[in-house]
C-alpha cells in the first residue's frame, strides 16, 4: 500500500527545524494570512503549487522538498545504511598535515559566515522597517 505524502505536515517540519513560528510565516506570506490560517495549512494533505511556491520562497526550501519528503523513508534509509556497526571498528581517520591549508580554510569559512549573517541582519532590518511602516 503507497503511502502518502502529508505536504502540510512536512512544512511544520521545515518551519520548526528553522526555529520559524506560524506568525512569522504567515507575515511572510502576506495580510491576508494569520497564524491560525498556518494552522489549518499545516493540517492539509495536499498544498497548491502556487501556495507551495510562497511558501518555499519564504523558508527558503525547495518545493521538491515539501512535496517529497517522507520521515517513514528516511528513517528505513537511516536505519538500513547503520546497522552494521563493524566498519565503525576498523575505522582510520586521515589527518591534515599541512595546518596553514586548514587556517586559511577556517578564515574563509569565517569570512562567507559573516557575509551571510550580514545579509540576514540586512533582510531582517528590511522586515522590521517594513513592520513600523503599516
């Protein structure tokens, strides 16, 4: 028996693993959305496409995501690919011989975090002033 994918119960997933309560989601979404509009969305078997679409662009996942993602098929994957515990065993880490590739690597890992961080700050200030303005 195929089971179905639950497209509402999969964006409370992505909502919460992001830390994103419904109100926030639904003042992405627009005026018209509340949160116990997010509620009953979340509640739907199946999402419209276009409805879908506003919503992946504002969680920032993509739409194959909400519409695929099955935890019962995960969880088989996971529990499939790690039961056997003896390649754990014989397990031989290989190590970084050359620190100064490894710091300059951590810099520019430093560098792009920041980077982003200024540019969800920059997004954020943006909805905040959006906010005051109503």
């Amino acid at each position: 028996m195929e089971q179905k994918i639950h497209q509402g119960r999969n964006v409370k997933r992505f909502r919460e693993m992001l830390g994103i309560k419904q109100e926030a989601l639904a003042y992405d979404l627009g005026d018209d959305w509340n949160q116990k509009k997010i509620s009953m969305l979340e509640q739907k078997d199946v999402i419209e496409e276009n409805l879908l679409k506003q919503i992946s662009n504002s969680l920032k996942i993509p739409v194959e995501a909400f519409q695929n993602f099955d935890e019962e098929q995960a969880i088989n994957i996971i529990s499939n690919t790690f039961h056997d515990t003896q390649g754990l065993i014989n397990y031989n880490p290989t190590f970084n011989n050359n620190p100064i590739e490894k710091l300059i690597q951590l810099h520019e890992e430093k560098i792009a975090l920041y980077e982003r961080m200024l540019k969800e700050k920059d997004e954020m200030m943006q909805k905040l002033e959006k906010l005051i303005d109503k």
